[in-house]
C-alpha cells in the first residue's frame, strides 16, 4: 500500500509541476522588437543575451542546429537556424 501512495505523489507533483511551467516557455514572452533584433551572423549566445532565455534544441544535423522559442501557451513560435555556431535563418509565426 506505501508504494502506491508514494507513486500516486510523485504522479501528483509532477503534474503540479508541468502546470506550472506550461508546456513551452518560460513565461517570459519575446516581443516582435527583441525578434528584429536578430541579425545573420549573431552566435547562440547573443541570440539569448536579447531574448532573456535559452532555446529549446529541436535538431541537428552536422554543424546545423535548429532551436525554438515558444511564448507561453504557445500564442508565438520562434525558430532559428544555427550554422557553425551562427544565425543563419531566423522565423516567426504569431508575434504581434
């Protein structure tokens, strides 16, 4: 019987926790501005330095990575392509 219990609790607190955190985000939406700040050529780092967050890694593939910028309940969407590092193609869909 403790064993259950304690199975229920931890389903319980991490459904606590993944209502708390939403499913993407942070809760710190990115504006439209801090978007056309972006520039070709930028590093991860300072695409973050604008942004206030890290992105979420969504793929790779040789020294091509692909990160995503998900507004909470996901009401924006902001991808970015890295090459070698680098900016090199950036979209949005949802920022007003």
């Amino acid at each position: 019987m403790k064993k259950k219990s304690t199975i229920v609790v931890c389903v319980m607190c991490l459904l606590t926790i993944f209502l708390l955190t939403g499913c993407g985000g942070d809760g710190t939406d990115i504006t439209l501005e801090q978007f056309n700040r972006i520039e070709v050529g930028m590093s991860y780092s300072q695409v973050v330095a604008i942004f206030g967050r890290d992105g979420e890694f969504n793929h790779e593939a040789g020294t091509t990575r692909v990160y995503r910028w998900p507004n909470s309940r996901h009401s924006a969407l902001i991808t970015i392509i890295f090459i070698d590092g680098y900016v090199n193609t950036t979209a949005q869909i949802g920022l007003d």
